[in-house]
C-alpha cells in the first residue's frame, strides 16, 4: 500500500522559513516524479512543485520561483519542500502527491504575524 | 498557464441519479487529464486519469470522456459518497493546473 505521510507544517511569521518532508513507503519511490501541492483554506488546489525521480529536472509554479526549493532523497525514500521568504498567502495545507494518483494526508502551513 | 474552466460551479442531484461535470482547457492538453474527488477534510482522491482510465479502485460508475480542450465526467448513478467537490486537472503542460472545481450535492 502506497503511503505517504507529511510534517514540518506549523505556524510562522511572514518572512520566515518552514522545511517540509514526506516520508514515502509501499512503492519503489525512486521509479516516480513526486510533486507538492497545496489548498489554501476553502480555495482550490494549486500545484506548487514536481521533481524527476533522480532530482535532475525541477519545477515551480511562477508564485513560489525563488522562495521554495524541493528535493529528495532516493535513499531515504523521503521528499522535502524548503520554504523562505513565506508570505501570508501561502497559508494552506501542502500535500505530498506521487504522480498524479496518490496523494498524502498533508500538513497545514500558517504563515500569520 | 493552461486555464482549466469547469461548470457548473454546484449540481444538484439526488442519490441514483446521474450527474454530468464539464471541464474545458484554454488549450489543447490532448487526453492528459484527471479527475478527482475531494469530501469535507480529505485528500483529493484520483478518480480518473488519462481523461477516461479509471484509478485502482475506483468504480465502474465513474466514467470520463474527451480529448484536446473538452472532457467530461459522468457518474451514472450517484451514491451518498459521492456527494463531494470534484476537480479536473490537466498534466500536459508545466505548472500542472486545477479547475475551480464543482460541488456535487443533494437535491
């Protein structure tokens, strides 16, 4: 069974920074592009990230170019979302997705002065 | 940015019936386009992929249709589960986008 559990969210201060991880299991996780995405509160969803499966190619959405980096660790089986410069709009719930199928339970950003 | 447009914004519906959902692309995504599911604090849950492959498990009474820049989802005969926010998405072309969504709810 595929699993794929978040933390790191919390609360923080505009201007500040939140490292993000999922820890993958039940699947072979360095076969899959893996991908962060988030919900702000009531709103619709949002892709914020995709990463290849060896970490050679990655991609942002133009609102969070130069304040988020993602990265994993085929090692560890594990995905990381590094986040500067939060501002209040990216107050949301970040889910960790695997391909566009599985998708975590997600961890809840506030980013609140 | 491909502009995904869904409609309607809520459907009502009663249980057993059958309920079509819209959703339209600014441009051509060909047939990479999904589905989802999403209930009351959950996950977004893939119904579809591929603009008309089922997930795992999901059943038989979802069914999608389409290709280039018109899809449609129809479930045939509505369950109580199925009453949720449904959202479609194409993965053609980087940043991945989501429609805005369509509420289906009890008549």
């Amino acid at each position: 069974e595929v699993q794929l559990v978040e933390s790191g969210g919390g609360v923080v201060q505009p201007g500040g920074s939140l490292r993000l991880s999922c820890a993958a299991s039940g699947f072979t996780f360095r076969n899959y592009w893996m991908s962060w995405a988030r919900q702000a509160p009531g709103k619709g969803l949002e892709w914020v990230a995709l990463i290849k499966q060896d970490g050679s190619q990655k991609y942002y959405v133009d609102s969070v170019k130069g304040r988020f980096a993602i990265s994993r660790d085929n090692a560890k089986n594990s995905l990381s979302l590094q986040m500067d410069s939060l501002r209040v709009d990216d107050t949301a719930v970040y889910y960790c997705v695997r391909g566009p199928g599985d998708w975590g339970q997600g961890t809840l950003v506030t980013v609140s002065s | 940015e491909i502009e995904m447009t869904q409609s309607p914004a809520t459907l009502s519906v009663s249980p057993g019936e059958r309920a079509t959902l819209s959703c339209g692309a600014s441009q051509n995504v060909s047939d990479k386009l999904a589905w989802y599911q999403q209930r009351p604090g959950r996950a977004p849950r893939l119904l579809l992929y591929g603009a008309s492959t089922r997930a795992k498990g999901i059943p038989a009474r979802f069914s999608g249709s389409g290709s280039g820049t018109e899809f449609t989802l129809t479930i045939s005969s509505l369950q109580s589960e199925d009453f949720a926010v449904h959202y479609c998405q194409q993965y053609n072309n980087w940043p991945y986008t989501f429609g805005q969504g369509t509420k289906v709810e009890i008549k």
